[in-house]
C-alpha cells in the first residue's frame, strides 16, 4: 500500500466525505491542483498531491517576512530602521511604492506591513535585500522544507522575461532549459548580473518597456509568460508552506510576540483572488496568495476559534487563461455549518454561517 493510499485510509468518514468532494470538484478545474489541510489540534490532515511542487507568486513573501521577523529577533536589524527606496529597488506589478519618487525611506516595519498587506513587490525587494537573498532559502532549509526553493526576487524574474541578464541572445526555452540546469551560486550569479545591468533602469523605462512587450496587464504573449513563469519563479509544495504557516502558529519559528505579530498581518492581505473572499467576513483568516499567468496560490491559517486552528493550502497550475479567470470570477463560498470564530489577540468569540 502507498503512503497516499495509507493517508486516505487512516481518514475519519467526515474527512474521507470531505476529500472525494475535493477530488471531484478540483476535476472540473482547468489546471492540476495541489492541496493540503490540516486541524492543527487534533492533528487530522486532507492531502491531495500535497507534495508537487508549484510556482508560489506572492506567497513566497512569507518566508521573506519569516526571516525578516528573525533578524529583529536577533538584534541584526530593527523595526525602525529606514531604508532609502533607490532605482535599483523598483519593481513593477503590484504595490504603490513603484509610484514614490527614489528618496523615500519607509521603515522595516512599514514594508512589511507593504509587503503583506499590499503585496509591494518593491517592498518585498528592498526588504529581501537588506536581509540578505541567500539568508531566505537557509532559513527553509533550517526548517527542514527540502522541497521549497526561494531565491528569486521579482524585479530580477520580471527582466530576465524582458530580455535582461545573461540569457538575453537565447530563446525562451533555450533560457528555460538553461536556468533549470544551474547549480544555486550560478543562478545567483546570474541574478546579479541582471540587477548591474539594469541598476539604472528608471521605473518608467522599466514599466514601459515590460507593458510594450507583454501588454497592461499581461495579456499579450501570455504563452511566453507561462514560459517564464514555470522556470523563473520561487517554488515550494502545499505541504511544506502549511507547515511553515503552522510553525508560526505555534510559534515555532520566532518569538511568540513576533508570530503574533506575522499572523496579524496576515489577517489584512488585501486581495481579491484569496481564500478569504470565499469564507464568510466573520471568519479570521491569516493569508498569503499569490498567482502568476498560469498559477494561483493560496496558503492560510483559518481561525475556526480561539483553540481550534486549520492550516489549508490550495494551490493550481497550469490554469488556462488564468488572468482572465481571475478578472472575472466573483468567488462564494456558502456556509452550511456555523463556525464559532475568534480573534488570536482577544479570544472573543462571533458566529458566522
């Protein structure tokens, strides 16, 4: 017997119901998802090919956010310190900060909240940076996610897709091929060579030139995108990010007070593409999503009540016309049970159907 088919069997009849009603509706799905959903008290777990690997988007953030919460932990840096926004930070697609004039210099602690809440990707750059690019992969390392790679910064993803870096004379599967057979110092090799050679690229040049090519919101040459997208991408499974997700519930991973204060932050992304929008408002829900022109991602903690917690990470790839899916869709999720919620700070409880 597989160790998938022992899972399956070792599901109480409630879970089993459960997962077959996963199974058949992820069929009528256009793309391959990956699922993983576990209660974290009782321990009891839903697992659908929860150890395939998937482009995260934006959820890599979080590990980002994990290791910047570390060093403050550590005394490395500290939550006030300010960081000068500078050419070579910006990066386009979602965030304001691409739209402040270089200079400004937010604190630690505004771009996380930019980074999480507002999913800045310029944010997320100049946060990533100062904390070091290699120190976020040792940190999942340290973890035990042997399946989860990130290392990719987006403002670099975006120009090497343009045609900066190394790989500019190749075509995109020659490109492709050649990143996946790179050892991890020869990618970040080839990651600082993009970054010098578009150091002084201001951030109207850089939207421009990305908009000409692949349309306002990326709607041309989307099968080159995909290209990119499922070579040059951060990358880790369900499984692993919701056990990241529940080291940090745990506060497994950091102080107590800094879980605490990640979780907080998770409980204000702003978008409309996560899980949150298909559960009632009266349910807290701790979030990252994220999605790429083929991929959507989410990973969060729902908070079923102030004891009784749930890890679930939903991940799709290979979504045909996934922006056009995402433009369009008005996401609901009826509740049939009422679920008693509450907040992780204050334990007050609400009723929510």
């Amino acid at each position: 017997m597989t160790q998938g088919r022992k899972r399956q069997s070792a599901l109480s009849p409630e879970l089993a119901k459960l997962r077959s009603e996963i199974v058949k509706a992820s069929k009528e799905t256009q793309g391959q998802m990956g699922l993983y959903m576990k209660h974290i008290e009782s321990g009891e777990s839903i697992a659908i090919d929860a150890d395939k690997i998937f482009p995260l988007g934006s959820v890599f953030k979080l590990a980002v956010m994990v290791e910047t919460y570390r060093q403050i932990d550590a005394g490395m840096i500290s939550m006030d310190e300010r960081i000068e926004l500078e050419t070579h930070h910006y990066c386009i697609g979602e965030g304001l900060l691409q739209y402040m004039q270089p200079g400004l210099k937010p604190t630690v602690r505004d771009l996380l909240a930019m980074m999480i809440i507002g999913t800045d990707n310029t944010a997320s750059e100049m946060l990533w940076k100062r904390i070091g690019i290699q120190r976020v992969n040792m940190l999942i390392r340290d973890l035990g996610l042997a399946r989860t790679s990130i290392y990719m910064p987006y403002r670099e993803s975006f120009l090497m897709s343009m045609g900066y870096g190394p790989y500019k004379n190749l075509s995109i599967p020659e490109a492709a091929r050649k990143w996946k057979g790179l050892s991890d110092i020869e990618r970040m090799n080839a990651l600082n060579e993009t970054e010098k050679e578009a150091a002084n690229l201001s951030i109207e040049e850089f939207r421009n030139k990305y908009e000409s090519i692949y349309g306002v919101r990326a709607q041309k040459r989307l099968k080159t995108q995909r290209i990119y997208d499922e070579v040059f991408d951060n990358f880790g499974t369900p499984r692993e990010v919701g056990i990241l997700l529940e080291k940090i519930v745990r506060h497994e991973v950091v102080s107590p007070e800094a879980c605490e204060m990640m979780l907080s932050l998770l409980m204000r992304q702003q978008s409309a593409a996560s899980m949150s929008c298909l559960i009632s408002p009266e349910v807290p829900v701790a979030l990252k999503s994220g999605d790429t022109a083929f991929s959507v991602a989410n990973a969060g903690v729902i908070y079923v009540s102030s004891n009784s917690h749930v890890v679930l990470c939903c991940f799709f790839r290979n979504v045909q016309d996934g922006r056009k899916w995402r433009s369009s869709a008005k996401p609901t999720w009826p509740c049939s049970t009422s679920w008693t919620c509450a907040t992780p700070r204050t334990g007050s409880a609400s009723t929510a159907t």
